[in-house]
C-alpha cells in the first residue's frame, strides 16, 4: 500500500472554515468528508470525556480505532457547549466559520441560546446544518436519533434480507453514513447559493437520518402509489431483475452475479456451459427469468458449486460476464486494483506510528484531497486554537479548571 | 399528502447549469440530486430508445415508474454522441456548463474526442464527472460498472446479513445510489475551488461505484490493519453493539431496538417489564452484552412475540427507549411524521395526471428545493433547448432525420 499522495492543504476546500459541534458519527461525517477535501474542521469535544467515539469499539491498548478514522484531519478542541462560558467562546468559533454541523436533539441548541437567529446575528453568512434522527419537526421531532431506528423507519430493511429471516439490518451504520454525505452536500449547496447565488447569507439545512435512504429507494413510492406495489424480502434477487444473486464457489468463496439484459444474460450461459438456457422458454427475456427466479437460481448454485473462485474468475474474464468476488477485508488488502488506486493509505499516528485507513474518495485530477493525519489525542490542538482565537495561555488554564476547555 | 411546496426555480443551485450525459442510475441521480435544488440539468439521450430508465420496471402501461423519479425536473433533450455531429451539438452544450455527469465505460469519452483536455479546450471552467463501476484507472477500469458487483467488491456485503445465509445484498441499488450522492457532493467541490478557491478552473472526477460504500464503513481496514478483524455475517447484531436487532410482534410486525449504551439498555430493560436483566451478569455493560448476545436476544425475542406493535410503541414512548417499527411502504404513506415532513409529494406528470414520489432531501429554510414535474417524454424539451442553441426548426428536422437528436 503506497503512503497518502503528497497534496497537503492542496484540497478543493482549503478556503472553507467548519466547525465540528456534533458527536458520534452522522455530524463528525459529514465534517471528515470535508476535511478529507482540506476544509480546516476545528471539532469540539466535552473537555475530560470526549466525543463518544473514542470509547467505541474496536479498540486497541484502550485507543478506538473507529475514533482514528472519523476524527481525522480535523483540529481537536474541547469545549464545554453546557456551560455558559463555553457558549460564549462558541459565538467567537461561529464569528468565523463557513459552516457549523451540529446533531443534538432538536431544542438543544435553542435551550443553551444558539438557535440560528441568534447564531446568524453573530455571522449571517453561517450555513448551520442539524442533523437528527427525525429531523428538527414533525411529531417524531423529539425522539432520539439513533442509526438502526432511522433505518427501520425507512423503509429498506422491510425489502432486505431472506423472507425467512428478519428484516435486515446492515452489518454497518448505514442512515448515520449516508445522512453525513447528505450533509456534506447540501453544505456545499447553501455555500454556493451565498457566494455565487447573489444573497450573501446563509440558512439552517435540516438533515434527519431516515429521509436520505427514503430519498434514494427510487421506485418504492411511486410503485406503491401507481401499482399498489409493496417490496418484499426476496432475498439477493431483485423483483425486477434475473439473474442476480450472490453464489458460494466449491472453495467457500463468493462471487456476485447480476445479468439481467439480454446480452450479459447469453454472455452468463455461454461462461458456465449451458447455451441451451438462452433458448430455454423459460429463461428467454428478464421478465421470463424473474418468473422463473427459482429454477435458474438453482441451475446456477449447482454450476457454481463445482468450480473454485479462480476457475470461475477465469471464465467470467474471457466471457466479458458482469460477475465479481465478494471481498471481505482480506481480500481487498491482496486485490490488485485497491493498490493501484491507492484507496488504503498509511497515515501517521500519536499512538502506532502509523495506521491504514480508507483513502479519501473520489479522485480530483487537480485538487486531490488527501489523509495528513489520524484522529488524535483530546484538546490536542487546543493551544493553537485558543491562541488564535485571542485566548491566551493564562486564560486557558483558568478554562481548563473550570472544565469550559 | 401535501404538494410540493410553491417555491418554484428558488432552489440554491439556480445558477448552475448541468449536462447529464450519463445513463442508467449512478450518473443521473448525480444530476437529479443537483436539479432537486435547482440547477438547471438537461439530460442527454439517445434518439429513439431513450435511457435505460425508460424501459426499467415497475411499468404502467408501458411507462417505467422508476423513471419518472429519477428523470425528474430535468430537460430531456435527444442527443446521439457517436455521431460527428451529435458530438459538435454536444461541444455547444459544454461550452456553457458549469457540470457535466457522464457514465460510459472509461475510454469511451477518449475514442470520441471528448476527454477532458479536449473539453477544456472549449471550456476551461469545466468540472467533468466521471462515473464508473471501477473508476477511470487500476487493472479492473475496463470492467463492466453494474451496482451489485460494485457492492460485492466494496465489503459490505460480506459482513450483512446471517452465517447461515448468502452475503446479503440490499433489495435497491446501494452503490449506483451513494455513488451519485458522492458524485453530487464532489461537483460542487469543485465549483467551490473554481470559483471561491481562486484557481477559476475546472478538473475532471472520477467516482467509482465500489470507493464510495467502502469509504463509509469507518472501521473496516484499521480493524483489520491493527487487529485483525475480519467482519463476520452475524444477523442483525453488531460485533460491538448489544442488544441491536429486529424482533417480530405476535401481529406479524417487526420493531428494530438499538440500546447498546448503558442508559438505553436500563430504560429497555424497564420497559419490557424485566428489570433483572440490569443485574444480571451477563448483561451488566455492553461488552458482556456483545458476549451472550444470543442469551440476551432470546429472551427479547420471546418478549415481543407477546406483544403487538401497537402495545410496543406504547411502552417504547413510555420509556423512552430507542426502538421503531420496520415500516414497509403501507406503513410509511399513514405515518404522521412522514406526512408532518411532506416526504411525499404529488407531481405534475404528462402520462397520469399526477403522481406520488419522495420529495428532496434535505429541508433548507431559505432557498428550499422542490420537484416541479416528473420525468416527461422523449425529446420534450428539444425545441426549447435546441432554439436556445442556436439550432432553428428546419435544422431540428435534419438532424431528426439523421437520428442525431
């Protein structure tokens, strides 16, 4: 794996300023996406306690692991939101920013008086963007945000899984993820409408953690308005497509198949052997294989049964078939076309060195955004924020026994 | 259901203007996102056979449904790049575009003369967005770029889902659906750096549809890097959160239950009437919550088979624990937060009159996005655009005839 490119402070973002207020993962992410560009993100911790990702697991000699990642190149502050003497410093962090993420519970801010009214005051150029699990309104305002509700809410682990197993969740924080891109984006969205848009002035962007997935299941609510169509668990096939499954090699592998026109179809049956399925009633166009899902599944488990990964990579590759392995992490610290996109990289760290994360995603041909650093120590940057900020080293001390830093 | 709200063309990105040459999903929904908020995006196809979308089920009466979302609020123009002069007409087009979103498979923008440096030529403000299964680089760029293989490759699918079931791919478009977002969030990345970053330039993208999902599973390669984890199908638990999981009520629904702090597992435990578990061995913090994670998830799921949904949420409101049904689409069209948030909309359409379909995402409290109409007809747009072009009646014609518009 080759060592992050050498682009420092190079990225797109590198005029922007935002502030970190948030906690866990969908605000922090949607902040590291923007670091990961060269935003400078000053992110704000609870003095003495942390953000709660550094005490998530997996953890090593006590340090998470997850807080590394999520907490990377960002500056480390601790500042107590709770306590009035911290909200006053805040107001000074929002003087300047470009844009704030935040992720308590809707009212939170409003209760310590940092509603946007007062925050735009401040700096009416502030793009203020909350995240939450059901957003800022509605009769679900109040509940607590958390990931695997808002995915429940959303609608996709009704359709996902085996209708003999329950409804699916994934093996990840999958609302929280894709909210933190929402977030991100929309971001960019209210910059541009101040900057290029002609008004000068920024808005408050109320993301929840359910709305981004219910955005982005396209056909689920016009199915349902226009057919009456409600999606059920069908396990890895899809209602609309035949073949697509995921199919277990004779060595335990897996390989993903999905081959539903009517070319990677023929490509699919002349690869495995059987020609004699392109002609076959009951597989001969999409709509006939969905009917006929179970029979062509079972055609294929069998096929796929007597043959190694490599001997099926093999005739995938000279059919020009859509197939390819499901990778666990193994397999993709050996796969060949992760190093030459150089998407792990080894950044440095306060407690091992070194550590290999995820690179940043997508690739600038231009302003590439790059890893400089991995999350480190709490208030690590404290001292060159502060000192910035007018807060010298004296009046720092005073803060910090009183726990405001 | 309400309307969309009436603020017509205020979206934040009403400046930009967007060339979707893309195909299929992960290219097009880049741009949607983008015309969600206002960008003018006018959507490129081929003469005569349309997008790939247009011939996707769910149909109604021979209308693909899913297109009608994704095609939404965009000018739908016919284009054919593979002729010379469907390329010149394609020239005009970027002369004046802030974004253009294309998919094709890497190299194809090459062979017709529209690679970047070429583009640039005619625009040098240009952000170009190139979207792929595996990206524009790396020894698996020339492979095919469907979704399901992209997720296979990204890891996820490994660890979602049970040990004794397939890896479980989710029943809509993951990759092809992040990807866009991700693609979306890096233009206006760009636009940023070109118009406030000081450089007045544009640069070329390259989102693949595997990167983006394996960005967002924080923890997969430091895990392994530093432990040597390898995440594992264990259902719908987390190696590091007990008790997480969807359990089914004696009325056949589902509720998911996320209460691995100790605070939410306390009120759970209250809640369902079993205060004992709090002190219990087994159950005392979360790590040994993860150890007898299935001892804890018995005596959960044996709970809620003695309970209906409804009597559930009563408990789960009472204790303010955090759990929420798994809503299915039925679920979702009655619930008041849903229509407290105006998530689903009624839209203009040309064949039904009107039709239901999610609303943008997220809410912004000055220049809200909104969807004006639903994807319209083949070529609706050409006389429009085209006159806008410079292109006049009787030219249209000619080219009609060509089968180059």
């Amino acid at each position: 794996m080759s060592a992050a490119p050498k682009t420092t402070g190079a990225g797109p973002l590198r005029r922007l300023k935002v502030i970190d207020a948030g906690a866990m993962i969908a605000g922090p992410l949607a902040a590291t996406q923007l670091a990961d560009f060269g935003a400078e993100v000053i992110k704000l911790e609870l003095p003495e306690i942390g953000d709660s990702m550094r005490h998530w697991t997996p953890m090593k000699d006590h340090r998470s692991l997850w807080w590394k990642v999520i907490g990377r190149n960002k500056k480390l502050v601790t500042l107590n939101l709770s306590l009035p003497e911290g909200r006053e410093i805040f107001r000074k962090f929002v003087a300047t920013a470009d844009i704030v993420f935040e992720n308590f519970r809707p009212g939170t801010f409003e209760r310590w008086g940092l509603g946007y009214d007062a925050l735009a005051k401040i700096n009416p150029r502030l793009v203020l963007v909350r995240v939450s699990g059901f957003g800022q309104t509605g009769p679900y305002a109040s509940h607590g945000g958390y990931g695997t509700i808002a995915e429940c809410f959303s609608g996709i682990p009704s359709f996902t899984g085996f209708p003999d197993k329950p409804p699916t969740l994934l093996g990840f924080p999958l609302a929280d993820s894709v909210a933190a891109t929402f977030a991100a984006m929309s971001a960019l969205m209210a910059i541009y409408e101040r900057d290029q848009g002609g008004s000068g002035i920024g808005q408050v962007i109320d993301v929840s953690l359910y709305e981004p997935l219910f955005r982005l299941v396209e056909s689920q609510v016009i199915g349902f308005d226009q057919l009456g169509i409600v999606k059920q668990r069908i396990g890895n096939r899809l209602a609309e497509d035949s073949p697509r499954n995921t199919y277990e090699t004779c060595d335990g592998n897996w390989v993903g198949i999905s081959a539903s026109s009517q070319s990677t179809f023929e490509r699919l049956a002349q690869a495995v052997g059987m020609p004699e399925l392109i002609t076959d009633a009951r597989f001969r166009d999409n709509a006939s294989r969905c009917t006929y899902g179970d029979e062509l599944d079972a055609i294929l488990v069998a096929w796929f049964k007597t043959k190694t990964l490599t001997e099926v990579m093999a005739l995938v590759d000279k059919g020009n078939v859509v197939a390819g392995p499901v990778l666990d992490i193994c397999g993709i610290f050996q796969d060949p076309h992760y190093r030459a996109r150089q998407n792990i990289v080894e950044v440095p760290d306060d407690d091992f060195g070194t550590v290999r994360m995820q690179s940043v995603v997508p690739h600038f041909s231009r302003t590439p955004g790059c890893v400089t650093k991995s999350g480190g120590g709490l208030g690590k940057d404290n001292d060159e924020v502060y000192e910035r900020l007018g807060i010298g080293a004296d009046e720092r001390a005073r803060l910090r026994s009183l726990k405001v830093i």
